[in-house]
C-alpha cells in the first residue's frame, strides 16, 4: 500500500511538473513583434520624391510626366500627401501611327458621302494629358528586406494608396478642318463649299477632369533618409480623347441655297467616356528628418 | 498515517502551485530578454553581426548580417544564435530560430502552376489567356519547363470607336495559343512582414523562352475567311511568388512573348482573302501578358538538409 501511495506521489509530481514547465515553455514570441530594432523609416517623417513617369496604355498618345509627390507619414501605416506631375513632351502610341499611315493626306472632295478626316485633322482633334495631380491618403501594410542575386540586400517597404485624381488636358483643335451651318450656307452661296467635315465642336475636349485615383509603390531604402521609389497609378477620368463624336448626336439645318437638309455632328461633353488613365513613376524618396530611429 | 499525511500534502501541494510557472510564463512573455545590450559582434571575416533580436531584419541596408535574406537563401539560421552570459536565458533562446528557415526547398521538385492572364498592350484587342506551366527545378534557383495557354479575344471599345471616329477599320490578328519551353532563374529572394506581426516570403524570378504561337486574322472585309499563323516566340519575363506553406505559392508575372506576325496589307484593296494572305505583311509584336496563378510543388515536402 505504501509503495502504490509513493507511485501515486511520483506520477503526480511529474505530470503536474511536465505541464507547468510546458505552460513555461509556451511560445515566447507569441505577440511580440515580428521584427525589432529596425529601421523606423516612415513614423513622423516627412517625404519628398521628385519622379519621373510615363503613361501606361494609352490609346493615342504616350505622356511623359516630370514631377514630384510631397507626403507626411502619420505612423508605421499611415500617411497623406500630394502629387503634381507636368506633361512637358508626349509621343504617338503605335494606334496612332497605324490610323495616320491609313488616313488620307487631305479631306475628301465630298465630306457629306466621305467624312474621312485627314492626317492633320486626326492628329489635330486629340487632347493631350498637361498635369496629373492629386491628394492622396497612403496605406502601408508591409515592410520587408531582399537579397537581388544573394549579393545586394536592402529594406523595402510597400504601400496602397487611393485619393482624388486630376488630370489637365489639352484640348485638339478641329475648327480649321470643320465648318458651321452658317459658315456652310456662306460657303455655298460663295460657290466655295466643300473640304470641311461638318462637325460642330460645342465643347472642347480639354479642361479639369475628375476621377478617383489608386494604385501601389515600393520604396526600397538606400539608406536612413533616401529610396528609391516605383508607384502605379490608376486614375479613372472621363474624356474624349479622339475628339470627334462618338454618341452620334446631331442636329439638322436646311440649306435653303441647295433646298435640302443637312446634318452635323456635335462633338461635346456627351462624348466623353470614362478611361482607365494608368501611369509608372520612378523616382528619388527623401525623408526628413534625416535621421531615422529603430525600434524597441 | 503519517504516510498519507504526507502524500496529500504534497499532492495539494503540487496542484495548488500549478498556476505560479503559467503565472510566470505570461510575465516571461510581457517582459523578454532580448539581450539587446548586448553589443554587435564581429565574425572573423569582419563582417558585422547582428543581435539576435533581429528577427529576420531591422539592420541597416549598410551593414550586412547573419540575420539577412540572404542567410535565409543559404539555410544558414543555425549561425545566428545569441551567446549571452546567461545560462538561463541561453537555454531560453536556443530553440528560436533567428532567421526562418527557407520556407520551400525547390531543388529536385517538380513545380505546377495553373495561370490565368490578360494581354496588355494592344488597345484594339484584349485577350484573356487560360494556361499552366510545369517546371523542373535543377537547382533551388533555376528550372527548365513547359508551358503554355490558349487565348480568347475581346475587341474594346476603341476598336469599334476607331471605326466610328477615324473612319478606319483597324487591322487585326487575334492569338489563338503559345507554347514555350521555359528556363526560369529565382533571381531575388526575401521576406516582409505585414503589420510587423506576419512574416512571409517571396521571390522574384526571371524567365525566358522559346516556342510558338498561333494567330489567326480578322479580315478587315466581312465576306473574307480568316487565315492563321504559326509564329516562332521568344519569350523574356520576369515575375513574383509569395511562399503560402512547403508544396503552395501564389504566382504571378509579366512575360513578353515576341514574334513576327503576319497581318493583312495595310493596301486595302485585297480582292479575296488569297490575295491577302498572298500579299500579308510582316510585323514585329511584343505580346505581353499579365499572368497571375498558384504553383504547387511535388513531392508536397520535403526534407531540410541543413540544421536548424
């Protein structure tokens, strides 16, 4: 009886010491944070990134973008800030080239049968990006370090972000290659009609435009104060970036020299439609303060 | 008596006092030693060394250390272990890993990954590619493999506003499938932490090719029959995968596949679809695709060759 008591004694011992010393030995990390003493690059800091930009899938015109973004960073996660980027040159996407090889040097000899415009007056009616620009409120999830062919390591970091998007554009000019009702009527009691599409341009394709912004950027640091930065940006923007008429509105004037209707085209804010306008940035992020802090 | 006296004091002894280790756990986990007082050492190449509070990051991009990416690539944890004065906080650590281990090994495994992608560049035509790829990892960097996908077209709105606004009817070709053999070469490997609580791992990888693709063209003239085109592809890319677990990543990329395709003669005055093939026109196309999928390894684990 005594030896089964001792047993007793012994099993209870073990087992209540095996499960405390593995209460103990519960996993040490748990809640702490994945990483310590790193570089706090972000907290209340602020950013400066001269960048340079190029859009993304445009249909006739590639845009060129010089600029910079200004940003505050609130917190690890957090931050606000705004962008402002100037068009200076913009060049023909492969469309363009490939609907300007095809279209004929001069308008047709009879524009009502024939409404081709030209070279000129195709190239003419585009609008053009001028600025891109913006407030935008910055999320930043992620942080991190990579090894490029296990010989350069460097932090990096990736960030969200989303906002209001405003893009400038320049508006096309179809008003030498068009005419009006009135102008027409002139032109054929003059005996002169004929080389003019009839359009009638009631609203240019320039102007503000408005639309939401998004998209997504690394930072990969350099040092304590200075990154090299690549961002996405997606703006969805109502334009019209053809600049002719798309809805087929028209309105209808009778010609009373050739005792006829005719019709013309009305080009306006009808024909806008809302455009994925996407853009690559790349530029220099510098941070102030300079110095950056580690964590606990 | 006194016999069981003493062993049902020392039984509630022992049950009573169980929740004083829980009880010291908890304040072991509210207050760690890091031994972040201890200073930097120095390996005898030199080469700083981090703390082992680093877990996995937290140095500057200056200095290199045990406790970077690339000791991850390596498998190398084990040499990042802290050597405090402390016994006891020795025993404490020397289960935790620094550095993570490499979360897949690719060596000798087969990898799969079904894929799904989107043509990029062509503002007429839009394709969406259905496909997979299989790959044979030679080395825990590089792969050989095939893959391939076949393609169905959507023409955007600016294809038929092209016609409306310009009064030109574009000229077109639309991908039917690509094959190519493959070699891809994991390039950059790292980790990142999502709300410094995650820490997952990813690489980058870049990729080149060479096949086939088939086109087929869209006749400008409605009455024509189309004709179709077996073009040799080169194939250059480069992509990401985030590591889910041993057999599982999520995948993604950009592959440019490059070709000399042929499209109807911009002459439009082709009588019969025979004349326009007869007469088609060569054209340099850079076919690039967004692909996003999951690869999955086989065997779906996998034996670490290096201590922990």
């Amino acid at each position: 009886m005594k030896k089964l008591l001792h047993f007793l004694l012994f099993v209870s011992i073990l087992g209540t010491s095996l499960s405390a010393y593995a209460v103990e030995r519960g996993d040490p990390l748990k809640g702490q944070p994945a990483v310590r003493k790193r570089v706090l690059y972000l907290p209340e800091r602020f950013e400066v990134t001269p960048s340079l930009g190029v859009s993304f899938l445009q249909d006739y015109r590639h845009t060129f973008l010089v600029g910079a973004k200004a940003e505050y960073h609130l917190n690890d996660y957090l931050s606000f800030g705004f962008s402002a980027h100037f068009a200076p040159f913009s060049i023909n996407t492969g469309l363009t080239d490939e609907i300007q090889a095809t279209l004929p040097n001069q308008l047709e000899s009879d524009t009502w049968v024939n409404p081709t415009p030209s070279k000129d007056a195709m190239m003419s009616a585009l609008n053009e990006i001028k600025l891109v620009m913006g407030p935008h409120i910055t999320y930043t999830p992620a942080f991190g370090k990579m090894g490029l062919f296990s010989t350069v390591f460097f932090n990096f970091d990736v960030y969200f972000f989303g906002g209001l998007g405003i893009v400038m554009f320049e508006a096309g000019d179809l008003s030498p290659y068009t005419d009006t009702p009135d102008q027409y009527r002139q032109a054929v009691s003059a005996g002169t009609a004929g080389q003019k599409l009839h359009i009638l341009v009631e609203e240019e394709n320039g102007g503000m435009r408005f639309g939401p912004q998004a998209g997504i950027g690394f930072h990969f640091f350099l040092n304590s104060w200075m990154a090299i930065n690549a961002e996405f940006r997606w703006m969805y923007i109502k334009r019209n970036a053809a600049g002719f008429d798309r809805n087929g509105d028209r309105v209808y004037e009778f010609i009373e020299a050739e005792g006829m209707t005719r019709d013309w085209v009305i080009v306006d804010n009808g024909d806008e439609s809302w455009e994925n306008t996407m853009f690559f940035h790349f530029g220099l992020s510098m941070f102030f303060p300079q110095f950056a802090p580690r964590s606990n | 008596m006194k016999t069981w006296a003493i062993v049902l004091f020392a039984l509630f002894a022992t049950w009573t006092l169980q929740g004083v280790p829980a009880a010291n756990a908890r304040g072991a986990d509210d207050d760690i030693i890091m031994e972040e007082e201890e200073p930097s050492t120095t390996d005898p190449a030199g080469t700083p060394t981090d703390t082992p509070t680093d877990v996995g990051d937290g140095t500057d991009t200056g200095s290199t250390d045990s406790a970077d990416p690339g000791a991850a690539v390596a498998g190398d944890d084990e040499k990042s272990l802290p050597k405090g004065d402390d016994e006891d906080a020795r025993s404490y650590w020397s289960d935790i890993k620094v550095v993570p281990r490499k979360l897949i090994l690719k060596q000798n495994r087969v990898e799969l990954i079904p894929y799904m992608g989107v043509t990029l560049n062509d503002n007429l035509i839009r394709h969406i590619a259905f496909g997979g790829e299989f790959g044979y990892y030679m080395s825990d960097a590089m792969s050989i493999g095939v893959g391939g996908h076949m393609y169905t077209k959507q023409q955007t709105d600016r294809a038929y506003l092209t016609g409306l606004q310009q009064r030109v009817l574009p000229t077109l070709n639309q991908y039917l499938y690509t094959a190519t053999l493959n070699v891809n070469y994991e390039a950059a490997y790292g980790k990142f932490a999502v709300h410094n609580k995650k820490i997952l791992q990813w690489g980058i990888f870049l990729s080149g090719g060479l096949g086939v693709t088939g086109t087929e063209v869209i006749p400008r003239n409605a009455a024509h029959e189309p004709w179709t085109n077996m073009n040799i592809t080169i194939q250059v890319g480069a992509g990401f995968r985030v590591f889910i677990n041993q057999w599982l990543t999520l995948w993604g990329g950009v592959r440019n596949y490059m070709m000399q395709d042929k499209f109807e003669n911009s002459n439009r005055t082709q009588p019969s679809a025979d004349a326009g093939e007869s007469n088609a026109a060569a054209r340099f196309i850079n076919n690039i695709v967004f692909q996003v999928g999951v690869s999955v390894f086989f065997p779906t684990s996998f034996e670490y060759t290096t201590f922990k």
